[in-house]
C-alpha cells in the first residue's frame, strides 16, 4: 500500500470515527465515494470541499501535482457517487463545471483558501471544479 494511500485511510478512519470531524481545524473534509472507471470498486477519497448553494464543490487540485486524481478519472466515467458529511451520508451527481461557472468556482474557493492558487500554478493545468448535486430520495 502507497504511503499516500495508507495516509488517506488513516484520514478516513478518522473522520469516520470522530463525526465527520478532523482535528486541527483548516478546511472542511467530505468523503466522496466513487465508482472506479476501470475495475468498477467502491473507492473513498477524503477532500476539501465548499458549498455553492445546494451544491458541494470539489476541486481536482491533486495537490498542485500535474495530474489528475484518480477520483476525476472514475467521476467522469460514473458521475454517481456517494458522500459522506459531518454525520449526514448520501448520494450525489456529480457535474464537472466549465467556462464561467468553472471560474466563478474556483476564484469563490481561492478566495476562502488563497493556497489553492498555489496548487494551479504548481499543476501546470486548468484544475477542474465540481459539483455535487443531492440525489433526492423517490
């Protein structure tokens, strides 16, 4: 197991153990649980998110790295997905913004957490923004 995967489980274990709560305050953390594009397994990635309205939002960032994460990836392939909260757990669509909408986004969230602008220009590349939408119960 990568050390990048044994930390975002120990995020994982935490913040399913603590309430959806993380120690040392910063940026609020959602899990969000993807469909894998190739294998089709259940994969949990912890992240950073802002709310736009109903909406959560996303940010592909990778950590300033040149390349996507894998989530984006499954994402694009099965925009169905599950988050988890605080304590609220549920499904979402997800939508991958573009153009104005994207912008607007993302300039809303380095504004809130100016470092983001750090992790575009050490990226290379335009990092996608996304939101998640409620999937209402029938």
């Amino acid at each position: 197991m990568s050390e990048r995967v044994e930390r975002n489980q120990l995020i994982i274990d935490q913040f399913r153990s603590n309430g959806g709560q993380l120690g040392g305050g910063g940026l609020p953390l959602l899990l969000l649980t993807t469909t894998g594009a190739r294998t089709g397994r259940r994969l949990t990635s912890p992240m950073a998110y802002a709310t736009d309205g109903p909406h959560l939002v996303v940010f592909a960032a990778n950590g300033g790295r040149p390349t996507h994460p894998n989530w984006l990836h499954n994402l694009r392939a099965h925009p169905a997905a599950h988050v988890e909260v605080g304590t609220e757990s549920f499904d979402v669509t997800a939508t991958i913004t573009e153009g104005a909408e994207r912008d607007r986004l993302w300039a809303q969230q380095v504004r809130a957490a100016p470092f983001f602008a750090d992790f575009q220009q050490r990226a290379g590349r335009t990092i996608p923004v996304i939101t998640l939408a409620r999937v209402q119960a029938p």
